[in-house]
C-alpha cells in the first residue's frame, strides 16, 4: 500500500535516513525498530510531508505522493501521531477531536462516535481541556484525533513514551482493535519487545539504514535482534 | 443537546446585542424627551461619557481584531496603528464631499481623487431627503469595508514574507512596517492624495448621522453608528472564532506541529488570520478617523499600537468579552475618570494637593499596568468569556445540590 523507494533525507548537510526502501502491506501493522538516532522519526516525519526528501521517492497505492504538502498527505490518507503526543493543551478533548477531522467537511458525529467506542474514557472526557488529562488519555486523545481523519495508512511515533507499564500494554491492545478495524498502521517503538510482539512485519533501522526484515515473530526469534534491542 | 447549548448562548448573545444598541440610543436621546435641567450633566450629549462610549465602541474592534490574531492564533503582532491607518486613510480620502476637496487639499493645489463615495450614491438617489441620507450611509458603508479590504490587502503582501518570522521577530517586523506606512503616508510627494503632513478634513464622521429636520438635532445617532459597526464586525469575529477555521487557528496556537500533522496548511491559515485581522483593523481605523473627525498619520504611532496591546493583555489574551470590557474600562479611566491627576488642585486653605500636574495620569496608570501585570498576568477574564462564567456557576450549583 505504502512503498518507500531509495529514500534519503538531510539535515543540513547530515543525511539522516541513507536511502531506505521498504513496503507496508494493506491491513498490516508494520514497525520500524532502532535506537536513538536511527532515523525512524525522521522517516514518519517524511512521510508525513513535514520534511523534504532529498532523494527517492514515496508511494501511495502506485500514486507518487514524494514532497507533497502535509495537508494534502493527509487528505491522500495518512495520518501521524507525533511523537510526544502533541495535543492541543488549552482546547477540549472534543474540539482536539474535531481538529483532526480539520480537512474533512462532511458529518462527524459517526466517526466520534467510533473513536468514543474505542476509548470510552475520552467521552467521559470530552469537556475537559485537553492539557488535563493524564498521559496515557493524552496518548489515547493523540490516536483519537488523528484517526478522525479517517485515514488508511495511521503511523505512530513512540505511542509509549514516557508511559506506565500497564497503560502501554493498553495503548498496544488498542492499536491491535485499530488494526482488526482495517486500518494499516506503521509503527515505530523504543520498546521493540511489545512492538515485534504486535507487528506483521518489521524492519530493523540502524544509523540511517535498513539492517533487516522480516515478520515480527522472525525478528524476535534473531541473535542480533536479541542482543540489540531486547537485551536477552 | 450540544447544538441547542449553543443556539441558546447564540440567541443570548444577540439580544444582549440588541439590548446594548438600544439602550445606547435611548441614553444619548434623553434630551430629546426630558429637559436639559431634569438631566445630570455626565448625560448631556456634550458630556464625556459619550465620547467615552464612542471612542470605546471604537477601540473594543480593534482590540478585538489584535487579539484575534495575538490571542486565538498566537502570532504576536504590532502592526495594528499601520492596519489602522490605512483604513482611517483610504476611508478619508474616498469620503472627503467632492465640493469641499479644493479647501481640503489646498496645499496641494486640489485633490487627486475628484468624486466621494457618497457623491457616487448622490448621483442617482439624490442628495437631498432621504436620497441623501441613503446615499450617505452606502457611501460610508462602502467606504468602511474599502478600508478594510486596503488594510488585508497590505497585510496580504507583508504577510507573504513576514509570517515565516516568529514572536518577537514578527512583533518587531511587524512595527517596522507600521512605522514605514505612517512616514510613507506623510511624504510630500504623495501630498495630492494624502494630503501630507496636513490632517484630512470634513469627511462625514458619526455626527453626520444625527437627524436633522430644519438645522435641529431630533434624532442622535452619533454614539449608536459605532457600536453598530463594532457590534457587527465582532459578531462577525466571533462566528468565525466558533468555526472550523477558528479552530484551526487555535491549534496553530497551542502546537503547531501537531497543527501541520493534522492536515492544517500552517502559511495559509496564518496570512488568513493575519489579513482578517487587518480587515478589521482596518475598519476599526476608518471608525477611529470618524471619531477624531480627521484622519493625520502622525496619530497612529506605535503608542496606539502599545495602547492596544494593554488593552488586550488587561482583558485577557484569548477572550473577546475580556477585550471589549477592558476597553471601555481603559478609555474611562484615560479620557475621563483619571482627568482630575493631570490638574493642579489647591484647597482653600491654599494646599496643594502633591503630584497632581500635567501627566501625573500616566504615571498612575502605568502603575496600575503593572499591578495587572504583576498580580492578574491572565487579565481580568483569562481565556474565558462572559458566558462561561455563568455557566460555570450554575454548574457549582447543581453540584452543591
């Protein structure tokens, strides 16, 4: 659905991403893995339209979609929860809602209505400002708002950051009901156990390039991997 | 549920609306039903407190539009004086009656723009009756919404390349700009046009729309004229607050990474805020030129933008309410209630009263400045507007019970 081609990306005159190529299949949870510095926000934030490549190219179900705007990135359908979560502190939980649905000018009440069945906890919330709520509501508000724009390909930087043991497990659980709902989601975690876990499929990243593939269960099963990132 | 809340507070706010313009016509036209004598005189039409209200009525739109742009999102201009007085100009210059251009304009040998908006109107409505007092408020009309269109039209231009700049570097580009335009519109050459360095005269300003039958005065509607136009255009704001596009705004204002990331086109939704603000600053110039009676570039001076500025911040950055009570509050106290610190006062026993002279006003207020700054740094109202203040104690309420 999504194929990354011989992407590079600079900083300056540092190249971040040194020409990666890899595919997300239709329906799959794909992962990104690496350790800080990788260049996986790097790629999200490409692919998000929010940096320029500086070579290679992106695409969107064959269309070419390689240095489009962010808001015309989204409206092809992809949606990024950034890292950090990112909610707007002083606007409601409602009105964070509606601002990722910013794009779309038809009715929202069905689509509030999912993302409320998904997480009950923000209904019970929606008044409040956003700024209040505790991190994990925040995380949960960041995937909330973005799946708003109803999109097909969701990707997620860091959902468990900075987040207890338990609500990450949560947050994971519902990336799960989110995939089982027919959106594809790329992903990329510190937390490569509960990821490959998770993940269809998975790419290893290491200081700008691709070092393996393969499904998640493959990955976890690695020497190398197992050394690296899952400290066993 | 949610829609009705919001129809309610709508219909709420529009015969708090009516109500204003209501009782500011029944207030200025006292005289006309009681005797001069029966009037205390703060309510005489040559009393303070409708200049007060004039010029309130002004300054609460062009607070309003500062703080659409510094408060809802989050770009920290200091343009508006310039906004202002491209509207004040372009209103003056397209009003002045073509029959009185000459004396205006006699520096200059006459006027480069020979026909008035009104006079347009006059043409084939009549200038006399009511032909003429419809022509006379299109023409105005006319000529207020072309200041507006001027001012956005410039803050189109500056905006393309200044709105990469952020904060401090905006508020500094920003004023530059404001500074330029005022030295620009007082430049000799342009003199046939903007009269120069001379003030432009004798356009219709809020008394012309007192009614007159037979040279006296039977309807006044010189303090009701600005609040309408301030009305309206809040009103105006305020949907557009409420809208999807306000909410835009705010977004960019809380994060605008997140802003980007969910599909908002950061450059346009900042250069549209940016000349809608203009807009209305733009109007608020024209209204304030109306007001003054004349319109001069020397008047709108980075002061008036600092004036504005305190204004929005004693209000509340972020509340429209806030920004239209702290108005009125500020022009009170600087044209009326504060009068009495700038003149000496000796008692009969020949003490003078200490500090009292010539600018002992502004020292008191920059004190009370300061104490706003120090102790309420929210403003009066916060982020929150008049409505939400009774609903949050409606809501205590229920809970108590």
């Amino acid at each position: 659905m999504l194929k990354i081609d011989r992407l590079k990306v600079r900083y300056g005159g540092i190249e971040a991403v040194k020409g990666i190529s890899f595919q997300v299949p239709e329906r799959q949870i794909v992962t990104l893995i690496g350790a800080n510095g990788a260049g996986k926000s790097t790629t999200l934030r490409t692919i998000a339209g929010l940096i320029k490549p500086a070579e290679g190219h992106i695409y969107l179900q064959e269309e070419d979609i390689t240095g489009l705007t962010p808001d015309r990135i989204v409206s092809k359908g992809i949606t990024l929860v950034p890292e950090g979560r990112h909610v707007f502190p002083d606007l409601t939980v409602l009105e964070n809602l509606k601002i990722g649905a910013y794009l779309r000018k038809d009715d929202l009440s069905e689509d509030l209505k999912w993302v409320y069945d998904l997480f009950p906890r923000l209904k019970e919330r929606s008044w409040q400002a956003a700024g209040t709520l505790s991190g994990g509501e925040q995380q949960m508000l960041a995937v909330g708002r973005a799946l708003m724009s109803r999109p097909k390909i969701i990707m997620m930087d860091e959902p468990s950051l900075g987040l207890a043991p338990l609500v990450v497990k949560g947050i994971f659980e519902i990336i799960k009901e989110i995939h089982a709902q027919g959106v594809t989601v790329l992903l990329i975690e510190q937390n490569a156990n509960m990821a490959l876990h998770t993940a269809d499929l998975g790419y290893v990243l290491e200081t700008g390039k691709i070092t393996l593939s393969g499904s998640g269960r493959e990955l976890l099963a690695n020497e190398a991997v197992k050394k690296a990132y899952l400290g066993s | 549920m949610l829609e009705k809340k919001s129809n309610k507070t709508a219909w709420l706010g529009f015969g708090f609306a009516a109500a204003l313009l209501a009782l500011v016509v029944l207030l200025e036209n006292l005289t006309l039903f009681l005797p001069a004598a029966a009037l205390p005189k703060q309510l005489l039409p040559t009393s303070m407190l409708f200049t007060v209200l004039k010029k309130g009525a002004v300054y609460s739109l062009v607070a309003v539009s500062m703080n659409l742009l510094n408060g809802f999102t989050g770009l920290f201009s200091l343009g508006q004086a310039g906004f202002m007085l491209l509207g004040a100009y372009t209103y003056a210059i397209l009003t002045v009656p073509a029959d009185v251009r000459d004396s205006v304009y006699y520096l200059y040998g006459g006027s480069a723009v020979k026909f008035s908006l009104q006079g347009i109107f006059a043409s084939f409505l009549g200038s006399e009756g009511p032909g003429g007092a419809v022509s006379l408020f299109l023409g105005v009309l006319l000529g207020l919404i072309l200041a507006g269109c001027v001012a956005a039209l410039f803050a189109w231009l500056i905006g393309l390349p200044v709105l990469r700049l952020k904060s401090d570097y905006l508020a500094i580009a920003t004023l530059g700009f404001a500074e330029i335009l005022r030295a620009v519109f007082q430049w000799q050459a342009l003199g046939p046009v903007t009269n120069g360095a001379n003030m432009i005269k004798s356009f219709p300003t809020f008394s012309s729309f007192n009614v007159k039958v037979g040279g006296k005065v039977v309807l006044y509607l010189s303090t009701f004229v600005p609040f309408l136009v301030a009305i309206v255009c809040i009103t105006i704001i305020v949907l557009l607050i409420n809208s999807s596009y306000g909410r835009a705004f705010k977004a960019i204002r809380e994060d605008e990474i997140a802003a980007e990331a969910m599909g908002i086109n950061l450059a346009r939704h900042k250069l549209l805020s940016f000349c809608i603000s203009a807009f209305f600053a733009g109007v608020g110039g024209a209204l304030f030129a109306m007001y003054a009676n004349n319109a001069q570039a020397m008047v709108y001076t980075s002061t008036m933008t600092y004036e504005i500025l305190l204004i929005v911040v004693i209000g509340g950055i972020g509340s429209i309410s806030g920004s239209c009570i702290a108005t009125f509050f500020y022009v009170a106290c600087s044209e009326w209630w504060l009068r009495f610190l700038d003149q000496e006062i000796v008692l009969k026993n020949g003490f003078k009263v200490p500090f009292l002279r010539n600018g002992f006003r502004m020292v008191v207020f920059s004190v009370v400045i300061m104490i706003v700054v120090l102790f309420f740094r929210k403003g009066l109202m916060g982020d929150k507007e008049l409505p939400d203040l009774f609903r949050r104690r409606r809501r205590k309420e229920t809970t108590a019970k």
